[in-house]
C-alpha cells in the first residue's frame, strides 16, 4: 500500500508544521515532545484530530475494537449493568459518558445492547475534541430514540459511568531519556534551512524533576541512552475525573503495559508510534497533521493515580479474558448459529482478532475504576478471574 501523502495532505501538513515553527521560534527554539504531539494532533483545522481526515476502518490508518465487531460493545453491556442498577436503586440519573466516541459504533452497540437488555438510562453523553468525528457519530446515531448529547466540557458532579475506549494513548507524552546517570526530556526543535523533509528533530531538554517520574525509572538500573515516556497529561486526565464524579465508574481500553513490562530495559526506545494508513510509522515527525501519533499507555501509573486521587480499582484484566469473563461467547451463540458457516464465519473471525494473544486479546488491557459504588475488585462481570498484576 502507498504511504505518499497527497497533495492535498502535503499542504495541511506543511501549514501546520509551518505553525509548529513558529511556536518553536517562540520558546527559544525547542519546545517540549508534549507540545509537539498536542499541535500535531489537535491544532484546530490542521491536527490528526481535527483537519477532517478519515481515520478509522480500511480507508483510515487504523481499526479499533468497535470497528471490528458490535459484539464488543454488547459485551461491555455485561459489566455496566450491575452499576446502572446499583445508581438506580440509590436514586440517582442513569447516565453514561463517553470519551473520543471515534466513528459513534461503540455508543451504537452500547445502546443496542441495553436496549436488548431491558436497560433505560436517561442519557449518553458524548465528550470529542474532534469536529469531523462528532458529524459522524450523530450521522450515525441520528435515528436512535435514546437521549444523545454532545458536551464541550467534563460536567459537574456526575454520577453515571465514564466510558474510554482508546482515548489514552492519543494524549500527549513526554519522552525522557538518560543522560550520563540523569534523567532528560528530550524536546523538539528545528533542522537547518538544508533540510529537503522535514525541518523537525530532537534535541535535549532539561533535567527531569524526580517526583514526575515513575518508581520503576528510579529504582531500576538502565544503559545511558535509555529512552522512554512518561504520562503526565493521562495521569492529570485521570485525577480530573475524580473531581467531577460524584458516585459512578470508568472503564477504560487500551494497549499498554504494566510498569514492570513498559519500563523493560530491553524496551529502550519507549513506544512511541505513528499510524499512516495502517502502516507503522517510526519517525514522529513524518508529515505532522496526517500521521496517528500514539503511545501504550503505562497502567501502573494510571493505577496509582486513580487511586491517589479517590478512585477503587475495581478490576483489571486484558482484553482477551474481560470479554471471556464478562459473557462475549454466549452472546455469539444467541446471535449466530456456528453450523451456518456464512453468517457465523465473519463473526469468528472478528473474535478472532479481539481475543487473539497475536491480536488485540493481550496488548490491549481493561480498567475499572469506581468512585462511592459498593463493589470490590473482581465483582464485575469481565474482571472475576485471577486479576493481572500491576
């Protein structure tokens, strides 16, 4: 497949790299990886996010869980039933609010699935930072009777479930690297006037404060030149939840690791990747605007983040054994016969890709958090089995 960006994606890229220049000329020449990676993915008109290019399914750069299969949101029905009731039963609205809805397919399953369940809530928010996806999602969820709104910020005192579904990964990180026994951020900055591609480039940055960085990069033993991320804005997303959340849940997909895993010192070059029509994409600076730019996210941290800031762990487990635990078999069989090969095989086959340990089944991992609900780790449908270390 062609990775030769357009015309067309040439010129926006080079718009906003033009901009990324002058922001640089601005801080005295270099700017930190996190503001490099907010610009190049969510600068108004010109950002990954926001320029209006397809992202998601064949045509875009990458495919997620909902894509593949509405059994994976019909699944998550499982695990947010026992909390609606719970929320019902103390009185309170029955609400759900989704993070970075994509393409709107999980709120459609979701829906659907409560809908099949019997299960009215009052309303599904939606929270987007992306013009173009928010068209689509109520192009598509246009004619469900269900209460469906957009919101421009977090609410206040919200009680009701948080949904996230690869929404961390595409928050910006700071890269660190080490430097002669100390820890560096590494920045960005600009290449000379020579430069026939791309006029960005690394350079370093200033001492990394301790306290901003994980126990697991203090406490090990890593060769000078080790590079990696750390997660400051994911962590500061997390603890402003806490502070909107009266009483509810979020339950959070993603690819990543445990810090034990992430900060491996045979990983040592981080995560950092770009997505270019499901390509991989290495240089984070190949043509800003219409390259996916992501990292795994680092459990641990977010773990201890969360609960820091209020939150209960009430269970974590990887894709593969949530959707086991919490029913996606049985909910195949009631929509499918396995001796109708033609409709059965399509529907394995998206298993297939969600469970696979070669897939999504292991990397992409499940969180839930709760705030003021009675439950304990394990309770919920898809986190009862031995939990995953963190």
């Amino acid at each position: 497949m062609d990775i030769t960006p357009s015309p067309e994606e040439t010129s926006q890229s080079q718009l906003l790299a033009d901009k990324i220049f002058q922001e640089i000329r601005a801080q005295d020449g270099q700017i930190s990886f996190a503001k490099y990676m907010e610009m190049a993915l969510y600068t108004p008109g010109l950002g990954y996010y926001s320029a209006g290019k397809t992202k998601l399914g064949k045509a875009g750069d990458f495919t997620t869980a909902p894509e593949l299969s509405p059994l994976f949101g019909r699944t998550i029905v499982n695990t947010l039933a026992p909390i609606l009731d719970e929320l019902k039963k103390s009185g309170g609205p029955l609400q759900i609010l989704e993070f970075g809805a994509g393409s709107g397919a999980l709120a459609e399953s979701i829906l659907e699935g409560l809908k099949h369940a019997g299960i009215t809530i009052d309303v599904y928010n939606i929270l987007d930072l992306s013009a173009d996806l928010i068209a689509r999602q109520k192009e598509r969820l246009a004619n469900r009777s269900e209460h469906i709104q957009w919101l421009n910020e977090l609410p206040n005192n919200f009680v009701g479930i948080i949904l996230a579904n690869e929404v961390m990964d595409a928050m910006p990180v700071d890269i660190v690297t080490l430097k002669n026994g100390e820890w560096h951020y590494k920045d960005v900055t600009i290449k000379s006037a020579q430069a026939e591609t791309t006029q960005l480039s690394f350079c370093s940055g200033k001492k990394v404060d301790s306290a901003l960085l994980p126990n697991a990069l203090l406490s090990q033993s890593f060769a000078d030149g080790y590079t990696t991320e750390i997660h400051l804005n994911a962590q500061a997303w997390i603890r402003s939840l806490a502070t909107c959340v009266t009483k509810g849940a979020l339950l959070t997909f993603d690819y990543g690791f445990p810090s034990h895993e992430y900060y491996h010192p045979q990983r040592n070059q981080g995560t950092l990747i770009g997505h270019y029509r499901h390509h991989t994409i290495q240089d984070p600076f190949f043509y800003p605007g219409i390259c996916d730019l992501t990292a795994h996210v680092e459990w641990s941290s977010i773990a201890d983040t969360a609960h820091d800031a209020g939150f209960n762990l009430l269970g974590y487990a990887n894709q593969a054994g949530y959707l086991l635990d919490a029913g996606i078999s049985q909910l195949i069989l009631d929509i499918a016969d396995p001796s109708d090969a033609v409709k059965f095989m399509p529907i394995s086959n998206a298993l297939q890709k969600l469970l696979s340990e070669a897939e999504m089944g292991e990397l992409f991992k499940v969180m839930c958090l709760g705030m003021n609900l009675s439950f304990s780790e394990g309770d919920l449908p898809g986190f009862r089995a031995r939990p995953r270390a963190l």
